[in-house]
C-alpha cells in the first residue's frame, strides 16, 4: 500500500460522511427533544407565555397592530406596541392547533431545531459526536430561558447568524447577502434582533483583525452589509418604532431592577452556569489555545452581557463555542473534523451513512407518532402559580366587578381571560414614570399608606395577589376582606 493509499479513508465518499455527521446532529436534537418532552410543563413557567399568546389570538381575529394599550386598567390608552407580533401570532397558531400541547410542541422543535444547528456547525471543525455533545450541553446550560415566549423562536436563527458571518470572516469573503432575511424575520419575532448588529460587528472586527487594510474592497462590502441590517429591520408593522423600543429597554428603565430575568448572574443560584465559566476559564488559561483579540473581545462582551443580565445566558453558551470552534480544531488536531474523516468509519457510521434515509424517514414516522400519542395522553397546563385558575373561577362565579390590582405574575393570565390588568409582563413600554417602582414599594416596609393611596387612586374593587404577596398583611389592616385562598392565590374584597 503506498502512501496515498494510507491517508485516504476507508469510507471516503464525501456524502457518506455528511450524512454520518446529520445522522449525529440529529441524534443529538432528538435526546433534547425527549428531555425536554419529559419536562413539557416547565417551558409554562413563566407569566408572560399567558398575554402572548392571547395578543398572538386577537391580532389573528383583528388582523391590525395594536397601537394603544387595550390590556390594562391604569395605562389604557398609552401608547404600546406589539413589537414581537410574529412570535405571537406562532404562539397563537399553535395554540389554536392544539391548546397549551401545541404551544409545548412547538416551543420544544424550536429548541431542537437551534440544537441540530448548533452540531452541524460545530462538526464543520469538530468530531461530529463531540460537536453534538457540546451542543447538548449548551442547551442544558441555556434551558432557564426555555419558555413559552416568542425570544425562543430566535434561537436557530441567531445560530445561523452567528456561524456564517464568522465563516465568512474566517475565510475573508463578503457576508452572504440572504442572510439580511434572517434580520428581517428576526425583528419580527423579537425584540433582540439588534443583537444582529453587534455581532455582525465583531466578525466584521474579526475580518479586520486577519487582514487589516489589505483588502479595503472586502471591508467596504462588510461595512455595507452592516449598513444594510438595521435598515431592512424597518420592514417591520411598526417600522422604526420597533427599534426604539428596544433601545429603550437596552438602556434600562425602572422596571428592570425589579424583573427577575432582568437581575444579574447569581451564582447562588446558577450553580452549573457557574461550574461552566470557571471551568472554561481554567481551560483557557492553562491551554495554549490562541483566538486573536476580535474573538477575545466577543467573548468578553457576551460574558459581560451575561453577568449583567441572566436572560441573555445563550449568547454566552451558544454562541462562543461556534466562533472558537474553528481555532480548536486547528490547534488540537486529535478533535478535528479532518482527524475524523482520516479514521476508519466503524460499522455503526456506515451503517448510518448507508440507510440514511430510511433512518431519516424512520425517525420522522416515530416522531410524528409520538408528538401525536403523547398530546393524546398527557395534557400540559401552565403553573398555578401564574394560572390563578381558581381564584378566577371564583371571581366568575361571585361576578367580581370593578378594577382589579393584581400581583405582577397573574397580570398575563388576567390579560388572556380578558380582565384588565393592574400590572403586567409589559413593564419594557408601559407602567412606568415612577409606577413599577411605587409598586414594589407598597409591598416593603412601610408601604401601607402608599398602597391605601394607590387604591384610592385606581378605584380597586378587588385585589388578586399571590399566597406570597408581601402587601397580604396591609390589606387586612386596612379592613379589606379575604374572600377567597388557595396555595397560590389570594382573593381580597374591600370591608363593608
């Protein structure tokens, strides 16, 4: 045997191993799809899954963008925008499809869809088994923000996003023009979509960083292409509105000291994600694992933004291992994409390369089947602790009357019942000038006369707070009577 011989792979066709690294790309979304399928109930956590997807319905019934706040009792009227309006309307579509299961459903092929993504990029330079692994765990380590919200559906596109601007940089061509359409589709869905920009940025600092000034046509191509995403993230409902909006919330506003997804990092709390930092950081300071200081600067902003906000953990976890994941390769060959395909396939790669298909096929049948056996079966619901469902019924039933104040996690299930809320998960555009603020006020210490104040001033007829609402003890002192309670809500009515 000569030497050519030697380093030609005894399975060489080019297709062959591309479905080999599908087939591991695939096997990696479906365990995340059966983990996730496991724990359904948990993506109906949050408040907030409530209001969207019944503005996902009204804006489907109305077919016009809301531009005043129709929601609540104490900002109607405000000015206020559905910014995220195609997430919603998703939400919506699969709730009409199946109930709280189609949006389940939906949000779960959402996060496996960004899983696959992530493998198949990361296999273009890693092992395909140790790319699918570092995909899954990059989910496990993202999962808090896995709800039933429309930021899910921007998953596989800011995957995509990110994994071809920084090829592009990587191999000093000009951003492929379509991926303008993934701006817009983002803007649509939701309000991170100027993310996009930032990170167009640092390839195009990344591009900078390989070539300097030696290339001035490429680097004008790059900085038009950067020109080019907020201006065709206007073709939006709301067009330059939009964007506003975000910004506002970018810079921060009273509301987002209070919002728990808006808090800090809190290892405390977040003892993975820490485990996680530490351990890359040990990685990075005791290997010699070179990036250049474009993807250095990269990392430290989405670690920055990260610890700042614990919503934004994905930019973090998902994103960097697609930038560095190039530079891996190259300096540690054994992890290589290259070191795989110089390997003999086993028989099981061979055997997934050759009945593709028919695996492909399978594995669609079986989960088509599956989705349907398993919304026949089991019903998810969201959590009582948002749902109020008895507290409502009970309101129904008594015909509870006049204007409600609310604990701030049953404001998105008020708004889906058709209740005007007293507060809300819309703190980014309304209940602001000093509102959330006083609100949160009248639940500390010495809050009572506040809160007396603020009942008088909305002319509250009833109050549904959480079991846990620190204002409980205010409204017996101020005579209000407990009408109703169960382990998460609490029903008060003003004393005769």
């Amino acid at each position: 045997m000569n030497r050519a011989d030697a380093i030609v792979p005894a399975f060489s066709p080019l297709a062959d191993t591309q479905r080999a690294r599908l087939i591991f790309c695939l096997i990696g979304a479906c365990v995340m799809a059966t983990v996730l399928a496991a724990f359904g109930s948990l993506t109906l956590q949050d408040p907030d899954s409530w209001w969207h997807v019944k503005v996902g319905l009204d804006l489907l019934a109305n077919r016009t963008p809301p531009t005043v706040d129709t929601y609540s009792h104490t900002f109607a009227g405000q000015p206020w925008i559905a910014k995220e309006w195609l997430g919603q309307v998703l939400l919506a579509l699969a709730y009409g499809a199946g109930g709280w299961n189609g949006v389940v459903t939906l949000i779960i092929g959402t996060i496996c869809l960004a899983v696959f993504l992530s493998g198949w990029f990361l296999s273009a330079h890693l092992k395909p088994i140790l790319a699918a692994a570092l995909a899954f765990v990059a989910a496990f380590l993202i999962s808090p923000i896995f709800t039933a919200r429309p930021h899910v559906f921007t998953l596989p596109i800011i995957v995509v996003w990110t994994a071809m601007l920084f090829r592009a940089a990587q191999e000093e061509k000009a951003p492929p023009l379509w991926l303008l359409g993934l701006v817009v589709l983002w803007a649509n869905l939701h309000a991170t979509f100027t993310l996009s920009f930032v990170i167009a940025a640092f390839a195009g600092l990344d591009l900078l960083a390989r070539t300097g000034l030696s290339k001035p046509a490429l680097l004008a191509k790059w900085v038009a292409f950067g020109l080019l995403c907020p201006l065709v993230s206007l073709l939006h409902p709301y067009g330059v509105k939009a964007i506003l909006a975000t910004l506002t919330v970018a810079y921060g506003n009273e509301a987002v000291p209070l919002i728990q997804e808006w808090l800090p990092f809190n290892a405390q709390e977040q003892h993975f994600q820490e485990a996680a930092i530490l351990v890359g950081l040990f990685g990075l300071l005791t290997s010699r694992l070179r990036i250049g200081w474009a993807k250095a600067l990269f990392i430290v902003f989405t670690l920055h933004v990260y610890l700042s906000h614990q919503r934004f953990v994905y930019l973090f976890f998902l994103l960097v291992p697609l930038v560095i994941a190039v530079e891996v390769a190259r300096q540690y060959p054994s992890l290589s994409t290259n070191a795989w395909l110089a390997e003999k396939r086993d028989g099981l790669e061979r055997f997934f390369a050759r009945q593709f298909h028919m695996i492909c096929g399978a594995a669609a049948v079986l989960l088509v089947g599956a989705v349907l056996a398993l919304n026949s079966a089991y019903q998810v619901a969201p959590s009582p602790k948002t749902s109020a469902s008895g507290a409502l019924a009970f309101a129904q039933d008594h015909h509870l009357s006049g204007n409600v104040l609310n604990s701030y996690n049953f404001g998105g299930t008020l708004i889906f019942h058709g209740i005007k809320t007293y507060i809300d998960g819309r703190t980014d555009q309304l209940f602001l000038d000093g509102f959330t603020k006083a609100d949160d006020e009248t639940g500390r210490s010495g809050g009572r006369p506040l809160l007396e104040a603020r009942l008088k001033k909305y002319a509250i007829g009833w109050a549904l707070l959480s079991a846990d609402d620190s204002r409980i003890p205010f409204f017996e002192e101020l005579g209000w009577k407990r009408a109703y309670a169960d382990d998460y809500a609490v029903i008060y009515l003003p004393g005769a």
